[in-house]
C-alpha cells in the first residue's frame, strides 16, 4: 500500500502550515506568544493526529466495533491494535479483548497486567496509539480489583498471577475475538474517591465548597475515571472544557490570558482545582444575586452542565426577572422548575444526579 505514506507527508504539511497561522492568530498585542505555546501546539498536533491515524488504524481492525475513550470509559488499543481494554467506570466492569491478533492469549494476559498496574496518571497512557501502558507507580484500580484470594493487586507478581488465572478460567472466544470480562468490586467509585478525598478538601478549602458537592460533581461527569474525554472538548475527573469553564477559571481566578491544555486538565489536582474554581465563579460571578444557599447550589450544579445562561432560561428570557422569580420562589420550587423546565434535557437529568449522588458523600 503506498497511499499511507503520500497521506502522512501531506498532513504533516498541512499540520506545519495550520500552527503556523495558529501562531499568528494567538501572538499578543505585544508581539509575544503566551508562555504555553508549546503546550498548546502539542494539543492541536495531537488532535489532528488522533483524527487521522488513531480511528483510521483502530478500525481496520475493529470495523463497526470499534470503540473510543469517554467520559465514563476508559478505551484503550495495544498490540498493534488487536487488543483493546475497555474500562467502564459507571458500570464496575472491565472488558480485555483480541481481535485477530497471532497470538490472542498473549496479547491478553499481557494487556490484563499492563491494566491492573497501570498507574493514576494519565500522562502515562496515551489513549490513541497502541503504544503500551506506562506501569510505574501505584495502580489506579488497586483496592478497586481483587484478585482470585480477595487481595488488592498492587505489584507485577500478583497482576501475572491474576492474569494467568483469568485466562485459564474466564477466557471466552467467538471465532477469531477472544475476551475476558473482570467486575470490579461494588464500591469501586467510593475506593477511587478516597484517593482523590486530599485533593477534593483542599479544592474544596479553597473556594469555599462543600466536599461532597465537588465528589458528586466527579461521580456525575466521569464515575472517577481520570483518564475522562469527551469530543466535544472536556477533560479530566470535573470534565472541565479548555475554551469555557477553562479559559474562564484562567482568567478570573489564575490571572492569565490563554486556556489550559488538555494535559494540564488530565492531572487529576489540576482538574479538581479548575472544575471547583469554576463552581466557584458560577456562584460568586454569573449566580451571585440569587438568594439562599440551597437555590443558588441548584442552580449552580445545573449551570455547571448547561452554562448559566440556559440555567436562567428556564425561570425567564430576560436574566433581571429570571434572578426575581428564582429569589420569589423555595428551593424545592427552584429544583422542580430546573428539572421540567431547563431548555436542556441533559442539565435536567444532571441536577438530578449531582444531588441524589451529594446524599452519600457527605
């Protein structure tokens, strides 16, 4: 096949002439570029490059199957892209799987291991390429996986034996895909929490939240998947959006110009920092003249999802008499209009969510 090579020169040239005019359009009045240019660059690099390698390779292999990163879901390729981890964090269930790899049973036992070490920094894995897990540190899953003994997997041997286990009791096959499917234990999202409870408090400290209501936040958007993605441009545990809530949080509260990268949101404290500094300016900029705590929480959270605009929507086009008809009304008046009346669906089911998931954090 020769059109591969022809294709990948002709975007790396399109990609050099795209930051080139990228440069141009972000250099300052004073004829600098911001201080994270290069970062910045590297995320429109790393864009351009998933969409024109990562889905073509991917589904090559895996045709209609073919499955990518989310909020709640961890996808993973390795072994040239025959093998796929699947990590669902809402359901507590992980899938390993071969799709006509040379060696299925290989391919998995060693994805397995790279899977129950692979540590909480997202900076190790990169989602889209089949280049393998980094396995330095502790496990992310440890507590949250136990083993044929009922033991944390927490080191290389006891992941190997594991592994071996699940391949020689739980392997199924279908013709040429061979699968293992691993249930985490039912208080996977409570043990995940615990190891973001440091960063969560002194988040929390900070803005002046309530720890809960950041941890149900978390549940809602991403069920503690740190290594959280969504198309339309949110990363991380808070699913923080680089050109809103992000671009937003850097300038009113970090005093600076630009956005955050997408790997400055994938670090798990830099994320919790921004999503509950954004809460924060919700409440203290965009919501600061409803009354009472409860109302203003209700619509914070709703606003956190579908942006204060649409949040005031709901009570009256005009943004005085919405804040008016809010302050006239009890909370529960306030829940109930948010959850019938929001112009979007999704922040109705969100407020529902993020509240009942706040009861058990507290």
């Amino acid at each position: 096949m020769t059109f591969l090579p022809v294709r990948i020169s002709s975007l790396l040239h399109f990609l050099r002439l795209f930051l080139l005019c990228y440069s141009v359009s972000v250099i300052a009045d004073d004829g600098r570029l911001p201080d994270n240019f290069a970062d910045l660059s590297d995320d429109v690099q790393a864009v351009i490059l998933e969409y024109a390698f990562f889905s073509e390779k991917a589904n090559q292999v895996w045709g209609q199957d073919f499955e990518e990163a989310s909020a709640h879901a961890m996808v993973k390729y390795l072994d040239d892209y025959h093998t796929r981890v699947h990590i669902d964090f809402a359901a507590g269930r992980i899938r390993v799987e071969s799709e006509r790899s040379q060696t299925p049973l290989k391919a998995i036992r060693q994805a397995l291991v790279a899977t129950l070490l692979t540590p909480a920094d997202p900076s190790a894995v990169d989602l889209y390429t089949a280049a393998d897990m980094g396995i330095t540190g502790k496990p992310f899953l440890a507590g949250q996986i136990l083993d044929q003994d009922g033991k944390s997997i927490e080191y290389p041997w006891r992941a190997e034996r594991f592994a071996q286990y699940l391949i020689d009791h739980k392997l199924r096959h279908k013709g040429a895909r061979y699968w293992v499917d691993v249930t985490m234990v039912g208080t996977h999202k409570q043990r995940s929490a615990e190891g973001y409870r440091p960063l969560v408090e002194r988040a929390a400290k900070r803005y002046k939240l309530s720890p809960a209501l950041i941890l149900a936040v978390i549940e809602t958007e991403s069920s503690f998947n740190p290594f959280a993605v969504s198309h339309a441009g949110a990363y991380g545990l808070m699913q923080v959006m680089q050109n809103t809530a992000g671009r937003d949080v850097y300038e009113r509260i970090y005093g600076r110009s630009d956005r955050p990268t997408r790997n400055y949101l994938l670090n798990p404290a830099n994320n919790i920092d921004a999503g509950s500094a954004y809460l924060s300016i919700l409440r203290d900029v965009y919501l600061r003249d409803i009354q009472g705590w409860q109302k203003r929480e209700y619509c914070i959270i709703a606003a956190y999802n579908g942006g204060a605009g649409n949040l005031l929507k709901a009570f009256h086009s005009d943004r005085k008499k919405a804040i008016q008809r809010i302050n006239a009304m009890s909370a529960e008046e306030v829940y109930r209009t948010i959850v019938h009346k929001h112009p979007k669906a999704e922040s109705r089911r969100y407020l529902e969510k993020v509240t009942d998931f706040k009861r058990h954090w507290f």
